[in-house]
C-alpha cells in the first residue's frame, strides 16, 4: 500500500513537470513582459484613472511608489517588483478597465474633433460653404443651442479675426458648442 502512495506521487509531480513544460521558455517570458508592460501602462495613468482600476492595495501601492521614484535603476527595479507582484493575481479585470478608459478617451477626442470640425465651419474656414450657411446648417442640427447667443459668438470670433484680437470669442464659441454637442439637450 505504501508503494501505491509513492507511485500517485511520483504521477502527480511528473504530471506537474509536463505541464510547466509544456509552457515553452519563449511564452513565458512573452508572458512576464505582457505583465511588465501592463505595469507600466498602469504607472502612465492619472491618480483619477488609476483610482477606477480594481487593483489590491500592495499593487496600487507599488504602482504609486513606481509613480514617485525618479532614478532610472531605481525606476526599473520598482518595475520589476510590481510585475512580480502582478504575476500572482487576475489581470482580465485590469485589462478591462483600461481598455475602458482607452474607449472613452477614443470617444472624447472623436467629439472634440466634431466640435473643431463645427468651429471652423462657423467660422468659414471649409471651402464652398459661408459662415452663414454653417450657423443655419449647425442650428438645424442641434435645435436645442441658444441661436441668440451662437449668432453673437460667431458675430464677435469673425470680427476678431478680422481685427487680428486674441481669439477670446472663438474660444467662448468653442466651449459654447462643446457643451450642446457634447453634453446634448438639457434634461427637462
């Protein structure tokens, strides 16, 4: 009976063996850098995307600690240290919660592009279309925008470029479309 006990033994560590063979020397180290780049990605975040990561409070503290050393050895050590860390828990979770905040960082530039793209259509800088034109055109498209006060800020942003002034009109006009484009009808 002793010896079957000896024999599962030895099958079970043998078994453990060809797993960990299995996992060529090359995938493992791909591995360990897929984990060393994710440490870094997450030391690139602000203090406010890195709150909304569901991380365990040694990693976050690794990842601050990262985030504060300034010496480059020092700065590749810490690295490796929270990769070691990072190796033993879940990353899907991190992975997604990046990838979230990739999304939506996509998603504001998409809108801050459509609200320049408005801007210089109201300001008649696109070819074959007046100023006049794009207010009506932009005005027809989000009816909920104030026309008194778009009419204004587009009167004053093209006398200002006319007039070679600083462009503190256009950039009210600007901050003033962000907010019907982006932030869209008020709730009533």
């Amino acid at each position: 009976m002793i010896d079957d006990n000896t024999d599962s033994t030895r099958t079970d560590s043998r078994d453990l063996t060809d797993k960990l063979e299995e996992i060529s020397k090359s995938q493992r180290k791909r591995e360990a850098d897929a984990v060393r780049d994710l440490g870094v990605r997450l030391a690139e975040l602000s203090v406010s995307e890195l709150a909304t990561i569901p991380l365990p409070e040694d990693i976050l503290a690794a990842v601050q600690e990262l985030n504060r050393i300034k010496a480059h050895g020092a700065k590749k050590r810490q690295l490796g240290f929270l990769a070691k860390r990072m190796r033993h828990i879940d990353t899907a979770p991190i992975d997604e919660a990046l990838e979230k905040i990739r999304l939506t960082a996509r998603a504001n530039t998409r809108s801050l592009h459509l609200v320049e793209h408005w801007r210089d259509r109201l300001l008649g800088e696109v070819e074959g279309e007046s100023a006049k034109e794009a207010l009506t055109a932009f005005l027809g498209e989000f009816s909920h925008a104030d026309r008194q006060q778009f009419r204004h800020l587009q009167r004053q942003s093209l006398a200002e470029r006319a007039a070679r002034k600083p462009p503190a009109a256009t950039r009210q006009l600007f901050k003033a479309m962000r907010t019907v484009i982006i932030d869209g009808p008020p709730d009533e």
